[in-house]
C-alpha cells in the first residue's frame, strides 16, 4: 500500500515515500472530502485518477462520509465481541481474569481492532516490560501495562521472510512504528496483528506487504455502498423536485424585468415557497389560439417502482457485505416469502465462524501474557468459548435437556457399548451444550477407573437393585459350577426379575440427625426417626417394570446426591397432618420425570422432592420458621415394592 515505509533491519527506508507523492495523497484525501462536502458520495473515490494507488486512503474517506458503509464494517466487529466469552475454570481464576479484561478494556479495542481488520488492517500493541525490539516476556501479576489499538498505517513491516520453505515465510522480523520522537522497533511477539481475508495464491501482483495485512474488506463493497448511495442522494432530489411550481408567462423575454421581479414574489409569496420554475409561456396553443396570460403547475413525479430499486440496490450491498439485509437496515422481515429466522441463524453462524477462525487465535496470543498479568497461572484447566448471539428459551432449553437425557437413557439401556465409552459420551455431550459449568475440570483432575466408572464396587453391591424379601437363597453346584459345599450365595436382585410391580423409590437421607436437631431448635417437639428420613423418588400404583426404570445419573461411586447448601428452601404442611422441607433438585425432577415417561405413574401434577419432618406438629407457627439450609446428603436408590399400609409403620421421636 502506498504511504507504509518499508524498512531494513537496521532501520534504513528501503523504499522511501517523497514528500511529493505523500502531497499528491493528502491532496487526494482532501479532494475527496470536498467533493463529499459538495454531495458527492462515495463516488469520488471511483472517479478519482488515483483511485488505484490510494484506495485505502479513499476508501477509508468514502467510510468516513456514508453511514451505509460504516455499518458495513461495523456491524461484523461490534457482533463479533457482543457477547464475548464465557470461562470454564476456578471462579477465583475468572475474578481476576475478567478484572483484568476490565482493566485493559480488552473488549473495547478488540472491537476497535475488529473495525480496523474491515478497513484493510490493524493490531493490538502489548505494553510489556523490557526493550520492544526484544521478545515478550511473561509478565508478573500487573506487568501488562496496557493494550493500544494501530491501524496497519502506523506499523512499517521489516524484512518479510519471503524464503518459501521458512516457518514464518511472510511473516515480518520486526514491526517499525513512526513517531514524532523517531522510530522504533517492535519484536513481533508484542504484536497481534488483525489482518483480513488472505489473497489467492494466483495474485502475483500482489505485494508483500498488502499480501501479509489480507485483503480489505471495505474495498469489496465500496462500489455497491456507492450505487445505493448515489440511488437514494437521487431520490432525495427528486422529493425535493415534487414540490416544484413552474410558472408559465407569455413573452416572458420581453417582460421589464422589475415587473417580472413583482410578480414572482407575489406568487412566491402566495404559495410561501421559493421552489419554482420559471419559463417562456408561448403566445399560442396548440391549436394556433392566443394564450397569453400566465400558466401555473406542479411538477409531476412518478414514484412506482422507487422503493423496489432501492432495496434492490441494499439488497445487493447486504449479498456483497455477506450481511443480512435485515440486520443490515435495521428492519423486520416482510412479505409473504420472509427468512428473517432463517437469515438470523446463518448470520449468527457466519458470526461463529469468523470468531473461531479470526477472533479466537488473537485472543490466544493475548491470553498468554493477559493471564499472567491477572496472576493466573498457565494451565490446561483455563477453558473458554465464544458466548452464544441468541439466548435460548428457558423452557426450550430445559425441554431439549430432557429430551436428550431420555435419548441417552435409552441408549444405556440398550446396552449397546461399554460403560466407559458411554459415560465418556455422556460427559462430552455435557460439556458440549455447557450445561454443567466446571464440571469439566473437576471431571479432567479424576483418575479415569473414577471418572468413567470403569472399576465396580468394592463389595459388588449394587444400591439400585431389589433384593429378594424371602433373604438369601442356597445355590446347587449344578449352578455354581462347583461341589455342593452348603455355601450361602447373595440373594438374587429383582432387578433380574422383570415381572411388573407397583413400585416405590427412595433415597434415605444421610445426615437426618442434623435434621433432626434444627427441627427442635425450631419447636418440634418430636420428628421422624433418622432412619425413616428419606426423599421419595417415586410413588407408582401402576405396575412397572424396576429394569425399564433405568439408573440414576450421579456420578458418586457409591451412587449417594448431595443437595448444596442454600437455594430454595420452605417449611410447609403437606396434606393433612405432615409438616415437610421443600427443597429444589434438577437432578431428582428429571430422574423423577423420566421414570414417568417410562410408564410409572405418580399420584399428583407436579413432582416436589421433600423431606418429611412430622405428622405431629401441634402448635408450632410454621409462617414464623427459617427452613433449613443446610446440605442435604442421600444415600442411594432404594427400589421397593409399593407398600400400601406404609405410614402404619413410622414412628416418631
């Protein structure tokens, strides 16, 4: 690009700019804001004879000048850092990272950068201790002193490699940075270049130069931007021309030019415009009669079809810019064969594209010395993605988590692959959709017999199975495949028994006597006993297969949930005598719902987990007690056949 210095490694112009030519440039620059000045458009780029040699600085005239242009380029940066990024790592570790970002106004000057990337190239400049014509080194907590934004105008490129066989052929050896103080030399590592769209390898004439910056965005629609521009500097006129009087008067060359003044002022004055035409009436029609007088009319202008060739020429500026025209002009769908959905999602793909293939590595280089500066440590666990342009629906989002949960389960129950590979799935599938955020480094920090479930339990118990209720069972040598020895083998599971029955599951709660003593903290004068505390899992009257039920989902190895401390929590009578803790659990909701969905059935609308404290609470004022917000530890799945008679059995303490 003309006007950039080239320069050799010891600072020396190899191809030096005369104060001519840069005359010539700046004299083209301000010609072009003049003719802009003067209604011209963006067209005087395409007129300008030095439109070949100055095209970026004409070009970056004509942004300057039309605001269509300006979303042009704007509109790519400004949704390529909208939402920014969202970090899977230590919470402590994302503080001081995003303080840092905050510190910066890392988010800002991408942005700025993003624009310059669209105007034929930038970079971010590093701030790090030591001499800059040296390379970055790690910077201690704060050692990052700032990030400032450059346009490819301001950076002179030394000694591009061109050895076509070299790791950093077109790379430059250093960056050369023109200031009022004099030159100086930046090591490569201190730069983060933002360059645009590479040029074909057929582009021979290409230089090296414009060759490593990309090619310019804005010269691509430039010429489009103009024709629209052009189009509706156009139609501004011709409303303006519609309010045009012409006024007819016969002999008006031979008219005293005093009168002439009076009557026009008159008739201005009368219809309070001066936006009138005045001509030579002739003195006969068109039929040979005398006119004279004066004749009086609007101008008349047709406007079918203005509309449809403006957006024609918009349409054509949103295809060449690859940027919807409803995003583009800010306007809603219409018509009968309207995409604005379609067109949304494809925007916001092409958006994820440029992201991860421009935005991302940029990132990268900073982070390397960004989390340094933050007084993070340099680790695998620091994870981050792009956040999502759309949010989705709460309730989609939940309906397609359910969805999901219910396919993997019948998955597993088809056996159709070993439980390591299937966890390993089940755990990518999570990770993918974000769902469970910082799962996926406390996961990766597991040995993997712990994190796949490779290894069984060490007493080859299985806490979801039904064992028998007539206890153990003595098994022939027939079918022990040894002598008769009388030894007593476990009781088989009615897991292996697929015969339907109502069916009961619950899970005991653990730490019931912490429980128990907030509860007579709080008045109760007696509470269930510990080992009748327990959260039910399922209520079905209706027979059910327990195989078809599926396992939980916890990835504790001895199959025990922990609900967290806090969160939702109240005290309330349920029916007519019991006095239970709510509390809320996605995980037993869902496991819940997908027993359901298997075909058991629950007695109510809505599934509530909760703890039962008593059936006999006398007088305590329920309004008036803080519920317990304490963790709440259960044991396993306890699969059981539905006793009807149930509450005959709980005593209380």
């Amino acid at each position: 690009m003309a006007g950039t210095l080239i320069v050799d490694s010891s600072g020396a112009p190899m191809q030096p700019v005369s104060s001519p030519v840069r005359a010539v440039r700046d004299a083209s620059i301000g010609a072009a804001f003049a003719s802009f000045g003067n209604g011209g458009g963006i067209a005087a780029y395409q007129r300008s004879p030095l439109s070949g040699m100055f095209a970026l600085d004409l070009a970056f005239a004509a942004y300057l000048a039309s605001g269509l242009l300006q979303k042009v380029i704007d509109i790519p940066a400004a949704d390529r850092t909208r939402e920014w990024r969202d970090w899977q790592a230590d919470d402590d570790a994302i503080k001081l990272i995003e303080a840092e970002e905050k510190r910066l106004q890392i988010r800002a000057k991408f942005k700025a950068a993003e624009v310059l990337r669209g105007l034929g190239g930038g970079a971010l400049v590093l701030a790090l201790p030591g001499d800059p014509a040296t390379p970055a080194p790690l910077p201690s907590k704060g050692g990052l002193q700032a990030v400032n934004v450059v346009s490819r105008r301001q950076l002179a490129l030394v000694d591009i490699d061109e050895e076509l066989t070299s790791p950093t052929y077109g790379e430059p050896k250093f960056f050369r940075m023109e200031t009022s103080a004099g030159g100086k030399s930046i090591h490569p590592s201190r730069v983060i270049p933002f360059r645009g769209e590479p040029y074909p390898a057929m582009a021979a004439t290409v230089t090296a130069e414009d060759r490593y910056w990309g090619q310019c965005r804005l010269l691509r629609v430039v010429n489009e931007v103009a024709k629209s521009d052009d189009a509706s500097r156009w139609f501004s006129q011709l409303i303006r021309k519609a309010k045009l009087l012409r006024f007819g008067i016969s002999g008006l060359p031979d008219y005293d030019q005093d009168v002439l003044n009076q009557r026009v002022a008159l008739i201005a004055q009368s219809e309070n415009l001066l936006n009138a035409t005045i001509y030579n009436l002739p003195a006969k029609d068109g039929a040979g009669n005398e006119a004279g007088g004066e004749k009086i009319e609007d101008y008349q202008v047709t406007w079918t079809g203005i509309p449809a060739v403006q957006d024609m020429l918009d349409q054509r500026v949103a295809a060449v810019s690859d940027i919807p025209f409803t995003r583009l002009m800010g306007r809603s769908p219409a018509g009968m064969n309207a995409t604005g959905e379609h067109d949304l999602s494809n925007w916001h793909a092409a958006v994820g594209a440029g992201q991860e293939l421009e935005v991302r590595p940029c990132l990268e280089r900073l982070d390397a010395v960004l989390l340094p500066s933050a007084g993070v440590a340099l680790n695998d666990d620091q994870i981050w993605r792009f956040s999502p342009l759309s949010k989705p629906n709460p309730k989609d989002e939940a309906d397609r988590f359910d969805k999901t949960v219910t396919a993997l389960g019948k998955i597993r129950d088809m056996a159709a692959m070993p439980d390591e590979a299937f966890n390993a799935g089940v755990q990518g599938v999570i990770e993918q959709n974000g769902w469970m955020p910082g799962a996926v480094q406390r996961l990766a920090q597991m040995p993997d017999d712990e994190r796949f479930g490779i290894a069984p339990d060490a007493d080859d118990t299985d806490p979801s199975a039904l064992t028998q209720q007539q206890g153990e069972e003595v098994i022939p040598s027939s079918r022990r495949g040894g002598e008769d020895d009388g030894s007593v083998a476990p009781a088989r599971r009615a897991a292996n028994d697929a015969k339907p029955i109502p069916l009961y599951v619950q899970r005991k709660l653990l730490n019931a006597d912490e429980l128990i003593r907030w509860a007579k903290a709080q008045g109760f004068k007696t509470t269930l006993d510990a080992s009748d505390m327990h959260v039910t899992v399922l209520y079905s009257r209706t027979p059910v297969d327990p195989i078809k039920m599926g396992t939980t989902w916890s990835d504790d190895e001895k199959g025990n949930l922990t609900i967290k401390p806090g969160g939702p929590r109240a005290v309330e009578k349920l029916g007519e005598s019991a006095v239970v803790l709510l509390f809320a659990s996605d995980d037993l909701s869902w496991r819940h719902r997908s027993m359901v969905e298997a075909g058991a059935s629950h007695d109510y609308d809505e599934y509530q987990p909760h703890v039962t404290l008593t059936y006999e609470a006398g007088d305590v004022d329920l309004d008036a007690i803080k519920p317990f917000t304490g963790a709440l530890r259960f044991g396993p799945e306890l699969f059981e056949p539905l006793d009807l008679d149930w509450k005959q059995k709980v005593t209380e303490e």
